[in-house]
C-alpha cells in the first residue's frame, strides 16, 4: 500500500477532513465543502481499489450522520461511485505532481455533486436544478473544494515528499 509515512498522511487526512466537517458549519454555514474528497482523491492513488472503496464507504456514512436530510446513505453511495469512477480515472494525472490533489480534488467534487443532485431526486428530496444552482454548487464549489485541498493538504503532502538534506544532521553528536 504506503510507506510509514504515506499511512500516517493519510490518516491524519481523514482527521483533518472530519474536523473540518464538524467545524465548518459553526464558523462557515453556507460553506458547503465535500470534506472528505482530497482524502478519497489520495487513497485512489495511493490505495488498493477495495480500500479505497472502504474508506469512500465509511466517509459517506460519517456525512450521512450530520447530513440535514432524511435519506440516510445518499453520501455513502455518492461517495462509493464516485470513488469507484475516479479509480479508474486516476491516470489522467501524474500522481508525483503536487497539483494533482487540488485538481482532482475539483473533479471529485464535480461528479460527487452531479451525483449527489442525481440520487437525491431519486431518492425524493426534490431538487429544482436552476441555473444559480448549476453555477454555485457544480461549478464554483468544486473549484473552493480544490482550494481547500491545496490549502490544508498540499503543504501537508510536499513536507511528506521533501527530501531530507545529507549535509548537516540536526543534532550534532559529541566525539
């Protein structure tokens, strides 16, 4: 799967994702970010398809705990698909390029919400598709989707790919 590194970004992705899914409505409540998608974005490159799959699941049904609406496993669905599509997809990016998050980023949240409109019709909870709603919630929302996934994870991601100097050590030992 990952190097001990990798496993430990990863992790600390999926709590910096669920933190931020539990703060943003308190300090942002008309952001409507998709939390999890740089998280989801990483496993597809760095996980097998199953686990990858897995954790799109256990993400959909944290989202669908807080979700507002009664349709419980829309997001889990949503998620899974579209993890499942972007899987398949994952080599139209380099994945050694520090932008392939944010921009993957975008495109999850792109299909995710496509989807999302989709199921939630298909599941009764009506939604009119106008064009505000095209505009704001397809098209400017995943591109803030890719800020937040270069904001919050991308620094995270080149720390992680730096390569430790060979020169000096930090801590110089007594001879």
């Amino acid at each position: 799967m990952a190097v001990n590194g990798e496993k430990n970004y990863i992790v600390h992705m999926s709590i910096i994702g669920f933190i931020a899914l539990l703060i943003s409505p308190a300090l942002f409540p008309s952001l409507r970010l998709t939390f999890f998608a740089p998280f989801l974005v990483y496993m597809c490159y760095k996980a097998p398809k199953v686990s990858a799959l897995w954790a799109a699941v256990i993400c959909g049904i944290v989202v669908d705990i807080f979700a507002a609406h009664t349709a419980f496993g829309v997001h889990a669905l949503n998620y899974t698909i579209t993890t499942w599509f972007l899987y398949k997809k994952r080599n139209l990016f380099a994945k050694e390029s520090i932008l392939m998050l944010p921009i993957m980023t975008a495109v999850f949240s792109l299909c995710s919400t496509t989807l999302q409109a989709f199921l939630l019709n298909v599941f009764g909870e009506g939604l009119a598709i106008t064009l505000h709603l095209i505009l704001a919630d397809f098209f400017v929302m995943s591109i803030y989707d890719g800020i937040y996934a270069f904001a919050l994870f991308v620094p995270m991601l080149a720390y992680l790919r730096r390569k430790p100097s060979s020169k000096t050590p930090f801590v110089r030992r007594p001879q």
